[in-house]
C-alpha cells in the first residue's frame, strides 16, 4: 500500500481529521498532482481555517503555478490565523514568504 492509499485509509478512520488531509495533500504535491493536493488544501482550510500550516503549503503551491497574487492573499488570511492563535512562528514564516512576493 503506497502512502497515499494510506493516509486515504486512516481518514476514513477519523473523517475530518486535519493534520492527515494535510499530510494527504503533501503526498500529492510529492505524486506530482498539484490539483488533487490544492482540493485537499482548501477542504482543510474550509473544514479548519485554524489550521495554520496549510496556508504556508498552499501559498507555495500557488506560487510553483505562478498565482502570485492568490499566494499572497493566501499567506494573508494564514498571518491573520497565527496572530489570532499567537503563533509567532508561524506569523514569521509566513509574514516571510507574504513581503517576499510583495517586494
């Protein structure tokens, strides 16, 4: 059984679960499948907008397709969750990764 068909199998498990949708969506980024992996991105991000290392990945990711603008308005809404959830290291890499875009 590969990792995906793994981590697909313990979500059927605990349904909902965010850190294996995000894992989840990392092994597809790995497969080469920047689609499946932006749907599990975004379902985590709907399902858990709390869930703050999705908007890191998902930003990046939109980056690699040359969505400049939607990785920035991406690592946005992510830096708005760290400084709600006082993350500060989180609020760092992705207070990085926003003003490298912008500047």
């Amino acid at each position: 059984m590969n990792r995906i068909e793994q981590l697909k199998q313990f979500l059927e498990e605990s349904p909902g679960d965010n850190f294996l949708v995000h894992a989840l969506a990392l092994e597809y980024i790995k497969a080469g499948d920047a689609q499946t992996a932006r749907a599990y991105f975004e379902q985590n991000l709907k399902s858990n907008p709390a869930y703050i290392p999705t908007y890191y990945h998902l930003g990046k990711l939109m980056e690699r397709a040359g969505q400049t603008e939607e990785a920035i308005r991406i690592y946005a809404l992510g830096m708005e969750q760290a400084r709600t959830a006082g993350d500060r290291h989180a609020l760092g890499e992705l207070t990085s990764v926003y003003e490298e875009l912008l500047y």
